[in-house]
C-alpha cells in the first residue's frame, strides 16, 4: 500500500540522532570549521555511545554497519521491508542537520567500511569490520574516471607492494584502515582494479598533506604517496582474478549503496538551511501560507516553497532508492538519481538562503554561511552531479560507456 | 499490441463496479461503435454565448437519514512505493486504454475543441464517477482512495492530458458531493453519478483576471429569500457547454469563500466557448453567471476557507496526477526519438547536451510522482495535506512546465510542427500551473 511517510519505528532512533545533532554537533560547528585540521575530540566519547547503541545501524555513517542489506527486519503483510538501509539514511539525515563535517570525522565510520562491505570475504569482515576505514580512490589525474588510475600493486611472495599517489581521501588522517584502488595490471584496464586494505600506521604510506577546503573543515581530508607501502595477500578484497567481464563493476557497486546516503546528508543540511531561513522570515515579518498561488504572496514566501518543494522532491527520491535497496530491487538509477537531484538541490537552496537572509545569511555569527560551503562537497564526490547525469541517462538510453561519454 | 492486453486484461478488474459493467460486453465495444455515433462538440469559433444546457431534472430516488462518507483508509506505519494489487491492475489497464485510444484521438480531439463521446462513454464505463462515492451510495471502493484516481488520472493523462481532463472532471464533482454534500444532496444527485447514464458535471473555482487567487472570488453569492443568488463569471470550466452540473465557488457575503451545487437547467447562466492554449479536448468555456437565483439546498458544506482550501487542495492534486503522467508520455517518446535521431554521424544522445536533458527529466519527473503519490496518501489516511499538495503543486507547475519544454527543444524544429505530440505536451502542461479545480481527486 503507497505510503511515503517516514515509520514510527524509526522515531526512537531518528529522535537519537537528532539529540546527537544538536548537542554535540551543533554546539562544536562553528568551533572546528575555524580551527581546521584539529581533530575533534568530543566525537570519541560520543563515538563510544554510538557503538553500544549501533541498533540497525542507525547512527552509522555512510557505509558503516549494514548497508545493502535489509538485515533483520521482518517484512510486513505485503512482504515490504524497511530496513537498515532507510534506517541509516534517516539517521544521516538527522546528524547531517547538524553538522556535516563532523558526522565525516565520526571515528569507526566512514566510506571505507562500505568498501569493504561490498567486496570482501568473510574473514576480512572479521578482520576489518567496526575499524574506522577511508577509501582512497582519487589521484591527482583521475578523479571522476576512476578506471584511469595509476596506482599499482605488484605481487611479490606473500606480500602486494603497492606504488603511487591518492588525493583527497576523507579522514585519511585519523583512520585505521585506508582502502585503496589500484590496478594489478594496468594494460588489462579496468577488470584489473582491485582494493586493498592498507593500516594507516603502514610506513609505506605517506602522508603528504591535508587539504585547506571551502567546508567541511571539521573532517580531516588527506593526500598520499604509497612508496613500496608493503601488505599482506590476503589484505586484497574480494577475489583476485582479473575478470575482464565484471571485475570492475564489484568495486563500482559499492557506490550503489553510498550514493542515497550523501544524498541523504544534503538532504540533511538544506534542511537545516530551510528551518533556520524560515525562523528568520517569520522575524522579518513573512508569513508562509501553502494554499496561496506563488504570485499571491510575498517573493519571499513563494520562493520558500519553491525551495521546499525541491527539497521534497529529493527527499522522496532518496527513501524511495533506500527503500529499494532495503527491498533487495537493483536501485543503481534510482541511487543516482537521487543524489543527483539531492546535490544539486542542496546547494541552491543553501546559497539561496545566504541570500534571502541577507548579511545575517552571509556573516558567521549564523551558520547559514557555513552550511552553503559546506554543502557543495555532496554535489562533488561520490560521483560529481554530472557523473550521476552521465549513469542515469545512459540506462535510459541503454548506452554504454563508450556509446556516451 | 496494446490492445491485446487491454482486452486480455480487462479493464473492469480493478473496480468491483466494473466487473458489473464489464459483464455486458463493454470491452466488445471498444473501437466498434458506428463512427456516425461520434458526436463532436465542436467549439465554435466565434465567441457566441448560450445557454446552459437544459439537462436532466435532478431528483433523490431515496431518502437518507444522513449524509454517507467513505472511511479513511488504514495504513501500514511502513514505507512503501508498491501500488496494491487492485490498483496496479487499474492503473495498467488505464494506460493501455490511454495508449490505445486516447492517443489516436488526441490530435483531432485537440483541433476540434472536443473529445469524441465515444471515448467519453468508454471512460464513464471505466467507474471514473464512482469511485469518491461511498459505497451504501452505490461508489465502487470502500474507502476512500485519492491515491487509485491519481493512479488513474496520470494513466489517462498518458494518453492525453486534454481528454483525461474532459473524461476525470464529472467524478470531481461526485467526489465533491460524497465529501461535503448533505443527505438530501447526496440522494438527490449521487445515484446519477453511479448509473448509466453519467452527467457531464465540473467544478468551477477558476475567474478570468490575471493573479487570480481562489481565495479572493469576485463571484458573488448573497442570500436572498429561501436560496440564493450569484453573480460572476467562472473560466476554463471543462465541458462547460455540455455540462448539466456544476460545483461553483463564489464568495458568499459576510460568510466567506463558499461552494454551490448549479443545475444547467436553472435560469440565467449561461456559456460562452474558451479554447485555451492547451487541454483544448476539454471542451473549456466560461460559465456566466448573472442574477441566477438557486434554492437554499444549493449551499455545499459549510461556507469557509477551510472548505475551499480542501476542494483547491484536492483539484491541485488531480493537476498534478496528470501533469505526472503528460510527463512521462514526453520522456517515453522522446528517448527512442534521440537514439534514432542522427546529427554529425552518430545518435544525437550520444552528446552529453542531449543524454544529460533526458536524464533531468526523468528525475525530476520522479520527483513530482513522489510528492504528488504522498501527498494523496496523506489525503486517504485522513492526515493533513496542505503542506504537501502544495510542494506537489509547484514541483508539477515548474518541473512540468520544464519538462514540455525540453520535450520540444529535444526534437528541435520537428518538435515545433504538429508531426509530433510534443508541442501539444508543451502547451497541455502549462495548465498545471494555471488551473485550480475543474476535476477534483
């Protein structure tokens, strides 16, 4: 039966990370989006919290605990399942609402876990999961053409030794594990990409520096060289045969179940920038009234529902992707979709506050300022808006990669 | 093809009333009526004003004690995008007979100002009347279901947004009297709408002056005697020639924004043809109302804002539905056209400009589906759904709008020309954002 309400079984939790948000992301917001590169640590006693609650991962970052499955969750008369995968969004949403940047520098989170949820085996579960992972895909020469990297890994004895240079790996810095893409045979394209879990500790790995960044300063963002960085075999996940005929698509699936959770967090910070802007057209004296025309109320008031009504939009296109992959149903356009319309909605409704506010949006004594620059890196990684164009038309158009480039 | 699967399916399965009709052979019928049967209202082009049309004498067959209403649905507390499995039955069935007939038709029926009544008749036939109708009234499903008619209304609307307008509009105006009429209102004009012989009805809200706001009706009711009188003039009213009953809203004086049940058959309005720029099947004209004195039983519901808002809100919905669905005729005819189109050697969607205004439409095409699927469930569960007809509203109004657009743009100078249904699209979405009432869900 069509019912896009959120659950009331998800209350207990969303009501938890919304205290989260409020208490401890909003409280330190300002703080470490000046004071870049400190490591923020409030997060560990409230990282310790989190993982004694851990139900249904709800509190989880992107990636973390069970997504891509609906583990556990009964299904209702119908056989429809609400799952850990709507479960972690509406938790993301929620600590996204409070502060994007730090929800990315939550230890034990982080994009790497989804990684390794993907693709690994069951002993690398054991021996990689709840550790706090980073992905490194980026080099400086391929960012959104991932099949291009340059990276190597070369197998010698038991060991892979892997050569080469990552950029913009989030919490980089402060993980355990970094996840690294690189190629076993460069001239064999992209079936010979693989991932590999390096320690961060590894003397091979070297940081180079940390970004200084439009936003999500809080969030440490690192660059890499690996200089004959030393693993062991077995540090490979999943299977490594080069299979010409799906070996990349392993790795890509892994953006399957990340892309509704940033969406998610976009849809997390705009709201926050619609709930404060709102405060402050009603001081101002605007009076939103949702039955009248657009032009029959003040611009204010009807470009407010504009932004709403996207934001709606996105919203419901990111539950409906979560939904689906709580559902076991293939939702890799609705994924993107969602997170392209997410991104870039986001965004505009962000910078469109800044401007509505006027000098109280713009100046840093709100943090509507903060929430505009935070809020473009959701439109960029995991797959830049027109990456995510680029997926959604070609399965409309059943194209391939090479039929549109 | 299609047609198969019309026929195979069977469109009455959906609606327990139409398995009651189907069984005297009305999938036989489809496509086989004499041509000479086909009446065309055809507008004139002329701007000639007439009379209402004399129509039926309107009068209860029962006596009931009080008003009946459809029970709001239960819900699941779960999330849940699947239709069940009555109405994904309907709703296919609906898209095939959209697809099959509404489609051929919609070129002439967009020349002629008129739908052809055989497909008129094929529609009354599919229930369209019944549904908002409470059951011990003769209605066709137990609760009431907003969520079924925009299922219907956007795979009617697949077919032709101008034709689905002309066939949806009587049951907003059933769905209007099961909502708000009282008992002797409801006898005496339900049972039509659940017979045979359906009336052509519409629901009359919008006025003809730029920044028309629903809330600030120039149309004028004031008490006089036993009943009232009105004054005014309502636009863009769908079938307004042919109809033998409207719901009409006027500020009533002292009392606010108010409904009223007008017979064709009362003295002094009177009609004039308004072809507009698109949804022109719909047969639009204006209603003109000069000193029409109607009896005190006319007066729907209770005077208001609050009864306004609703019968706005719900008209804003079925708007959406239908927009949704001349939305996804544009993406599903577009995406064939670019990959067979060729420009500099190869497939125009092969260049990012092309591929990328597809892949816009279609997510914000998914966007407005969603919005306008929950805010019509919010309707059936009895939760309020101001907020969220709204957002659905301008989502359908301005993606919409975009989406007709960038289906012209698409197939460029061809797009332009009447070879193709895309510049009818163009100018039948405009009207989501234009139109208040008319149909109701």
């Amino acid at each position: 039966m069509i019912n896009l309400e959120t659950p009331k079984k998800f209350e207990f939790l969303v009501g938890q990370a919304h205290q989260v948000a409020s208490e401890i992301f909003r409280s330190n917001s300002r703080k470490y989006d000046g004071d870049e590169h400190s490591y923020p640590k409030e997060l560990d006693m409230l990282a310790a919290v989190i993982d004694g609650m851990n139900e249904g991962g709800a509190l989880s970052g992107a990636g973390a605990g069970g997504v891509g499955e609906g583990n556990g969750k009964k299904p209702d008369r119908d056989g429809n399942r609400n799952g850990s995968n709507i479960a972690s969004l509406l938790g993301l949403i929620e600590l996204s609402w409070g502060d994007v940047g730090l929800l990315l520098t939550m230890p034990r989170q982080g994009l790497g876990q989804a990684a390794i949820a993907a693709v690994a085996n069951e002993q690398q579960l054991k021996r990689f999961g709840g550790k706090w992972a980073a992905m490194a895909i980026t080099e400086p020469e391929a960012g959104s053409d991932s099949a291009a990297i340059r990276t190597t890994a070369t197998l010698e004895g038991d060991e892979y030794v892997l050569n080469g240079e990552k950029i913009f790996v989030t919490a980089g810095d402060r993980a355990e594990l970094i996840v690294v893409w690189a190629t076993l045979d460069r001239k064999q394209g992209r079936a010979a990409i693989k991932s590999f879990v390096v320690e961060r500790d590894n003397a091979g790995l070297i940081l180079e520096r940390l970004e200084h960044k439009l936003g999500i300063r809080a969030s440490d963002t690192a660059d890499f060289r690996l200089e004959n960085c030393r693993i062991p075999k077995d540090n490979l996940l999943g299977s490594p045969e080069i299979e010409p005929k799906r070996g990349f698509a392993g790795v890509m699936q892994t953006f399957d179940n990340t892309r509704p959770l940033v969406a998610g967090m976009a849809i997390g910070v705009s709201r926050a920038c619609l709930e404060r802007t709102r405060e402050l057209l009603t001081e101002a004296g605007v009076e939103i009234d949702y039955d009248l025309p657009p032009h029959a109320q003040v611009a204010a008031a009807s470009e407010f529902i504009a932004m709403e009504s996207d934001w709606e939009a996105a919203r419901l296109l990111t539950m409906q992707a979560a939904w689906m992959a709580d559902n076991k149903k293939p939702n890799s356009l609705q994924a993107s979709m969602a997170k392209a319309k997410a991104g870039r909605t986001a965004t505009d409704i962000a910078l469109r506050c800044v401007a509505l506010c006027g000098s109280i949006g713009y100046g840093e004594r709100e943090l509507l300022e903060k929430w505009a620059r935070d809020v473009k890196i959701l439109d960029l990684f995991e797959g830049t808006q027109q990456i995510q164009l680029l997926i959604v038309a070609r399965q409309l158009l059943g194209k391939t990669s090479a039929e549109l480039k | 093809m299609a047609e198969q699967n019309f026929t195979e399916r069977g469109m009455a399965v959906g609606l327990r009333a139409l398995n009651r009709l189907a069984s005297n052979g009305l999938i036989d019928r489809f496509g086989l009526r004499d041509p000479a049967q086909r009446v065309l209202h055809g507008a004139s082009k002329a701007t000639v004003r007439t009379a209402t049309r004399t129509g039926r004498t309107f009068a209860a067959t029962q006596k009931l004690s009080k008003p009946a209403r459809q029970p709001r649905a239960g819900r699941s507390d779960l999330f849940d995008l699947t239709p069940d499995d009555e109405q994904q039955l309907l709703r296919e069935s609906v898209r095939d007979f959209a697809l099959a007939k509404l489609r051929p038709a919609a070129q002439e029926a967009d020349e002629a100002c008129a739908t052809p009544g055989e497909l008129l008749g094929q529609a009354n036939e599919l229930g369209l009347t019944m549904v908002g109708v409470p059951e011990e009234l003769g209605g066709a499903v137990a609760e009431r279901s907003a969520v079924t008619t925009v299922l219907v209304a956007e795979a009617l609307a697949q077919g032709d947004m101008g034709i689905a307008v002309a066939c949806l509009a009587p049951g907003g105006v059933s769905t209007a009297l099961s909502l708000w009429g009282d008992a002797d209102q409801q006898a005496t004009y339900l049972h039509e709408f659940v017979g045979a012989n359906v009336p052509v009805a519409a629901t009359a809200i919008v006025e003809p002056r730029a920044l028309f706001n629903p809330f600030e009706l120039q149309t004028r009711a004031r008490r006089a005697g036993d009943g009232f009188v009105l004054d005014g003039v309502k636009s863009l009213v769908p079938r307004a020639a042919d109809a033998e009953l409207f719901i009409v809203a006027a500020e009533l004086e002292g009392e606010g924004p108010a409904l009223f049940i007008l017979e064709s058959g009362t003295a002094g309005p009177s009609i004039e043809p308004e072809p507009a720029m698109g949804i022109r099947a719909a047969a639009t004209g204006r209603l003109i109302l000069e000193d029409v004195k109607i009896p005190a039983g006319a007066l729907l519901g209770d005077p208001g804002r609050d009864l306004v808002a609703e019968c706005v809100q719900l008209g804003r919905l079925g708007w959406c539905a239908l927009a949704v669905g001349t939305g996804q005729a544009v993406l599903d005819y577009v995406i064939p056209y670019v990959n067979e189109r060729k420009a500099f050697g190869e497939p125009i969607s092969s260049r990012q400009a092309v591929a990328f205004t597809v892949a816009n439409i279609a997510i914000e095409l998914d966007g407005m589906r969603l919005a306008t699927y929950r805010a019509a469930s919010r309707v059936d569960h009895g939760v309020p759904f101001a907020r969220e007809v709204s957002l659905a509203r301008r989502l359908c109004s301005e993606r919409g709008m975009a989406i007709g657009s960038d289906g012209v743009q698409l197939l460029g100078g061809h797009g332009y020309t009447k070879e193709h249904p895309v510049e009818r699209w163009y100018r039948d979405l405009r009207a989501a954002g234009v139109m208040e009432g008319a149909l109701l869900l």
